[in-house]
C-alpha cells in the first residue's frame, strides 16, 4: 500500500470518527447461532476505537465477543440536508472501560426492556471504516408513510450519494 493510500485511509477514518462523535446511539450487527440481529447500543470513540456499552441481560455481549460485527451510526432521522452513516467493522472484546471512559458514557438507562439495566463494554477494533454521505435538500427529502407530499415523479434531482471505503 503506498503512503498516499495509507493517509486516505487514515483520513476517512478520522471522518468517520468525527461523525461518530456527533450521535450518541449507533446499533450493533453480528450473528448469533448463524442468525443476524442488530442491537442498540451506546458509544463513545477512545484511541481510535469504539467502545460500546449493551445491556448485559440481552446476552448480546456474548455473540460478540471474539467475532467480527459491523457497528454503525447516522443522522439519517435528523432533519438535515446532509444526511450521513458510518460503519466501523472490526473484531469486539469485552473490556473493563477506565473511570474516564466510562464518565464519557454519561447516564445510563434506568431499563431495558422493563428490566433493570446493566452495563457490558465492548470494544471494537476497526478492521476497515465506511463513510456515506447524501446530500438531500429537506424540500425534496421523502415523505413519510402515508404522506400525500412529495414528487410523485420519483425525481431524484439534487441528490447526491457518496460512498468512501
């Protein structure tokens, strides 16, 4: 790999990271008994690494650790003209958060499905990073199941999708 790709790369991802830091919730992807799902989960970026924070009692923790998952993050439902979603995929552990990382986390949810909560950390090591970006003008953003609004054309002028990996 020559250096110029190296700095792309390092790039994208310092994007990447940068756009993460803007959301508090992404969701967790991997595969548990050769069944996919995807978990909610809280983040926070330490030393170049997501770490996660699950609730202990979905078992979730336990598919992941030593496996390869896919955690993601955007401001798809946010309202703005540019819309964004990140995706780190690397191989998560279960790790013990410093005192600072877990004050990063800030308030933790009094339930989880009208159980208490209780925290699992996982760490993700990114392996390789996915920036997309669309540029969608809130006047021709889609409408929402059920709307009577919108182009019924299926235009797509002035939007654009960019994809980095």
């Amino acid at each position: 790999m020559s250096t110029e790709e190296t700095r792309e790369q390092s790039r994208e991802e310092t994007r990447a990271i940068e756009l993460l830091n803007r959301v508090a919730y992404g969701r967790l992807a991997t595969s548990m008994r050769a069944m996919p799902f995807v978990a909610p989960a809280r983040h926070v970026v330490a030393d170049g690494r997501v770490l996660i924070r699950l609730h202990r009692g979905l078992g979730y923790h336990r598919a992941c650790n030593g496996s390869v998952v896919a955690y993601g993050a955007d401001n798809l439902h946010s309202g703005a003209e540019r819309l964004w979603s990140v995706q780190f995929t690397g191989t998560a552990e279960i790790v013990e958060p410093t005192a600072e990382e877990r004050a990063a986390f800030g308030a933790e949810p009094t339930s989880v499905d009208g159980e208490p909560f209780e925290p699992v950390y996982m760490r993700v090591e990114p392996q390789f990073v996915t920036v997309h970006t669309l540029d969608c003008p809130a006047a021709q953003s889609a409408p929402s199941i059920g709307s009577s609004t919108g182009s019924s054309t299926g235009s797509s002028t002035g939007r654009q999708l960019h994809h980095v990996a």
